[in-house]
C-alpha cells in the first residue's frame, strides 16, 4: 500500500499530537522520574537494555529548558524529535493554506535518498553507535 499526501498528514498530525501530549504529561514530573518511573520503552523493560531512542524524551525536554549540552548528552536523536516538533505544525499549516505539499514531497525525496547505499549505511552506522552509546552510559 502506498503512502498517500492525506494518510502522511494524518500520521505526522497524530504524531504531533501524541508528541506534545507525551511532553505535556512528563513535563509535569520531577527531573529525576522522567525514564525511571515513567519508562513506555518494551526493549529496555523486557531486555533491560535502552534501546536507540531511550533518552529522547529527557533530551527534547532538556532542550525545552535551553540546555543544548544535556539534550545532546541524553540522546541526540531528541534534536530532530525537538526540530521536527517546532517546525512541522508551522510546515503544515503552511501547506494547508496554501494547498501545497512540500513537507510530504520533502519526505518522499527524503525516503528515496536513504534507500541508497552510500546514505543507508552511515545512517545505521550513526544508530548503532547511538546505541551503544546509550548502553554504556545507562540511559
């Protein structure tokens, strides 16, 4: 089944949504029961290993509070979720007034260039180490 402009905008809609809500409901914790009290993560419950995204929540929520440094530390991978949260609502709603669909053309491109090898294998080189990374450091 192809993805469609309308199902790619309900997806990356709900994602937001659910994003902000996640952020909204944690936001209201105490710093040091964000990922211990509060884990959603399977691998991390089942295998007792963080997995790749472990840490995003206290990055996006580090940075939320200005400090680069400690979003970066807890997982880097929470600068993109932090990016794509400020700027896809905006992205959107721009295409919606507009009746343009530059952010679904976007990722589109954005899948055909990382179905390439030479792209393909340093992205997952970049996970893996941003998984190990994680293991050693006990996200």
């Amino acid at each position: 089944m192809s993805l469609t402009r309308n199902r790619f905008n309900l997806f990356v809609s709900l994602s937001c949504l659910v994003g902000y809500g996640w952020l909204f409901l944690v936001g209201r914790l105490k710093s040091e029961e964000v990922g211990s009290s509060y884990d959603v993560c399977l691998i991390r419950h089942f295998a007792h290993i963080p997995c790749p995204s472990c840490g995003s929540t206290r990055s996006v929520l580090a940075l939320l509070h200005g400090d680069l440094a400690g979003g970066l530390y807890w997982n880097p991978l929470g600068l993109l979720i932090f990016t794509g949260l400020l700027v896809i609502p905006f992205w959107m709603g721009y295409d919606l007034l507009f009746k343009k669909d530059t952010l679904f053309r976007l990722f589109i491109q954005f899948e055909v260039i990382l179905s390439k090898k030479w792209v393909a294998i340093p992205t997952i080189a970049l996970l893996l180490f941003n998984w190990i990374w994680n293991i050693c450091k006990h996200v």
